[in-house]
C-alpha cells in the first residue's frame, strides 16, 4: 500500500519474522550471506524498515535501485567505498525495467558476489519477483534464506478502500490534464500499480474475502489503465462501468462519465492505430459523446471542458465537419472560462478546418490566425501546434 502512516500494529507474525530477519542479520556478520525479505506491499515494507533498526544491533545500509538498473552486482559495488556497509538491504527490485534480463547475468556472476561482499545482504523481493529470481537466476537463489511478512485480510481491505477513494480523489479533481494522465500518476503514487493489486486480490481470493461492490467496480477500472493497450482493458472498464451505471447518485454518475471517457479514449487511441482504408470511428464517438452528457447532466462544466476535446478530434476523424462546427461553438463557450489557451487555440484551429472543408479561404485564414494569435498568448504551447495552424 502507500507510504501513509501505519493503519494498524506490526501483526505477531510479523513481529516474529521482523526478529527473524535481525537474527539472520547478525548471524551473518563478516560474511556474505543472501537473505530474501518476501514483501509484498510498499506500505508493510515501510513499517518493517522503520523497526527493523530498533531490534538489529547491526548497522543497516540501504540502497534502492533505479529503474533503468542493469546490475545489482556493479551497484553494491559502488557502496564499498568509502567503508564497506556492515550489512546492505537491496530494494526497487520490482520496479526494474528490464528484470528479465538483470537476473541471469546476476547468476552468471553469484561467485563475484561471494568473494567480493563480506557481508549479509538483503534483498526486498515480491511475489512476482521471487518467482522471476528462482526461474531466471535459481543458482543465485538457492544461496538465499527466506523471510516472509504479509498483510491481514481487514489490513487489505481497508488499504484498498483508503487506496480507491483517493484515486478518485485525484482524478476528478478539477484539471487540465486527462483522465488518463492524472489516473497512472495516482495509481504510481499508491498500492494500485499492477503486481501490488493483483497480490492483493490474490491474497484475500485464497481467505475467500469477497470485495465490496462498490470496491470491486474500482479496482477494476484500476486493472483496466493497469492493462495498457492490451484489449482486455476494455473489458475491466466494461465491469466497472456496468456496477456504476446501476446506481443513481451523483458520485456514481461522474465515475460512470469517467469511465465512458477512458473506454471512449481507448476505441479513439486503438483506431487511430489501425492501416485500414475505412476505419470504424463510432465505437469511440458513442463513449465520448455519452461522457460529455453525463458530465453535463451532473453539472461538472470543467470536466465536460476536459473531455469535449477529444471528441472534437473524433469528429475530425470522421470528416463530420457539421456536428463537428456544432460542438466546438459549445466547446469555444467552455473554454473561455474553463480549461487552458491551448485548448481555445485547438478551438479556432477545428472551425479553421471546418471552413477549408467548405472551401471558404478567407474564413479559413482568419481563424487559423487566430488559433496563432491565441495560442501565442499560451504560457506552455505544444511544440506540433504553430506548425499544424
């Protein structure tokens, strides 16, 4: 979970393998030694790492890898100056780009690490991780001790809860940014990421603790951004927006706007990729135009703001120059008090299109100076925008 303040105590289990951990620590010390801290959640990990120095009497170093890290080899290291740590805890292994690729060169070179660290090393691993080190680098893995922490079933519930509700605290705030820019900063920020969740779910799956709808319809919109461009997106978004379209309050409605935004977003972005001589643009106009309505209806005037542009763009796409005209008259009118210059340059840049469509120059060079002359003004212009006008 997020590095919040702790929700609940250190559990007996953990506490047992807390002192675990020390005693391996301070068995080994002088001497290299592989120990593996099985953890699951940053939240548990971070509580763990606060007491951990309270009941080891050895100094503890830390490092924790960038996300471009090649080796682990060449970064511990780097720690051997000025004075050799008198014991190491290794942590970012999840986060690692290229993993699949760090861990059989770490397998290569285990005796490198026996010769040259004469001290106990920790390394923080998750589940998914742990699998990867025992397939990719079983060598090196078989050196290890174990020691395992994990979350009670209510701790993972309430986490997820706490987790949820601010995801959609921050996506919905108001903002210029998209949905989907402001949603994978909130998930980066939280327990939400990929291989976090779905532990989670995993965990409480095995307790049979069945979710919360509510809950339930979340994290799933969740697993959907976590998916990508994978298809099966598509079918998260569908889950969650299916429990929120059956309720009728006005925080399920915006989440049901937002979810026929992301879906709207995903049928534009997945046929905007496609070679096909007649692409199929109404799957996403559907979903973008069923957002909006469902932002006007809640009266969000600076989400409807937000999400007005993309639909313009699918419009364009079409070659549906009327509609087109119609909705950027009501986007012209939003985004005089709401939204950015940017997104008021984009306006005058759509109905300069509009006109050419219509072989009407003049109106057509009047507006698209007028995108220039706005867009100007703009404190952060896109570098393809001037050009495009």
């Amino acid at each position: 979970m997020s590095d919040r303040p702790p929700a609940e105590p250190i559990t007996p289990d953990n506490q047992s393998a807390l002192e675990e951990l020390a005693w391996a620590i301070e068995a080994s010390t002088g001497q290299f030694s592989l120990i593996l801290a099985r953890c699951n959640y940053r939240q548990l990990r971070s509580r763990i790492l606060d007491r951990l120095p309270q009941v080891c009497a050895v100094p503890l170093r830390s490092i924790t890898l960038q996300n471009s890290s090649k080796t682990i080899y060449s970064r511990i290291r780097e720690e051997l100056e000025p004075e050799p740590p008198k014991a190491l805890m290794v942590l970012g292994l999840e986060a690692i780009d290229d993993l699949d690729e760090m861990l059989p060169v770490v397998n290569i070179v285990r005796e490198e690490f026996r010769k040259t660290f004469q001290f106990p090393i920790v390394l923080w691993v998750t589940r998914d991780v742990h699998h990867k080190l025992v397939r990719l680098a079983p060598d090196f893995e078989s050196w290890a001790t174990s020691t395992d922490f994990s979350m009670s079933a209510d701790a993972l519930l309430q986490g997820l809860e706490e987790e949820a509700s601010d995801f959609f605290a921050q996506v919905l705030a108001p903002s210029d940014r998209s949905f989907r820019k402001l949603a994978l900063q909130a998930i980066d920020q939280t327990s939400l990421r990929r291989s976090e969740l779905e532990a989670a779910l995993q965990d409480l799956h095995k307790q049979d603790i069945p979710l919360p709808a509510d809950l339930q319809a979340s994290l799933e919109l969740v697993r959907g951004l976590n998916a990508g461009d994978d298809p099966i997106a598509l079918t998260h978004f569908q889950h969650s927006l299916n429990h929120w379209q059956s309720q009728s309050d006005r925080a399920s409605l915006i989440k049901t706007g937002l979810l026929q935004n992301l879906i709207g977003r995903f049928h534009y972005w997945a046929t905007n990729q496609e070679k096909y001589r007649n692409p199929d643009w109404q799957p996403a106009r559907t979903s973008l135009e069923a957002s909006l309505e469902t932002f006007e209806r809640v009266d969000r005037p600076d989400l409807v703001a937000k999400v007005i542009t993309i639909l313009q763009r699918c419009l364009q796409r079409m070659h549906a120059w009327d509609d087109l005209e119609r909705l950027t008259q009501k986007a012209l009118e939003l985004h005089q008090t709401q939204g950015t210059i940017n997104r008021l340059a984009q306006d005058y840049s759509f109905l300069a299109e509009v006109a050419l469509e219509r072989g009407q120059w003049a109106e057509t060079k009047r507006l698209a100076q007028l995108a220039l002359d706005t867009l100007a003004t703009s404190s952060e212009p896109e570098a393809w925008e001037a050009p495009l006008y």
